[in-house]
C-alpha cells in the first residue's frame, strides 16, 4: 500500500497519525534529518520505489495489535490521495 498511496516521506511525528501493526523497523523510518519516512519501507528515488529497509520482523500483539491491512487501506484512503501509476507497466 506504500506504493498505491502518496504518503509523506519527511513528516513530523504526529501523534495524530495511525499505525495498523506492530512493527519491527529499528528507527529505520527516521531520515536523517529526524522525520519520520511515512512510506516506510519504501522511498521514492526520482518516481521509482526502492526499498529503504527490509523486512525485520512484525510482533502479532502489542501496542497496536495484529497487523490490520483492510483497517491501514482505508485509513490512506480517507488520509492520502493515491499516487499516479500510469507510468508503470
């Protein structure tokens, strides 16, 4: 969904912000500037994704419970505005 949606890269840490999992990032989605990567895994490098981090781990329960993927759709949805992909084949 980080690829679909137009989320901020270097955004403050709102607390007005949700998160639909628990995971594991190492503080890999702080940039060095101290925002926080909103896209996190992702970075966009001149209108193309790359990885900025791998997959390190998700803990089923926690602060924010079981990952919910419908609950974080439509949360973007209602938040963010969907990024022009007709450029992709």
């Amino acid at each position: 969904m980080r690829v679909v949606f137009e989320l901020p890269e270097h955004a403050s840490n709102d607390a007005n912000w949700s998160s639909f999992g628990c995971w594991l990032t190492m503080k890999t989605e702080y940039n060095n500037d101290g925002t926080i990567n909103r896209a996190w895994p992702i970075a966009w490098n001149h209108g193309n994704p790359c990885l900025v981090s791998g997959c390190l781990g998700i803990q089923g329960f926690g602060r924010y419970g079981r990952y919910g993927a419908a609950d974080e759709f439509l949360y973007f949805r209602s938040k963010c505005a969907f990024r022009d992909l007709s450029s992709f084949k």
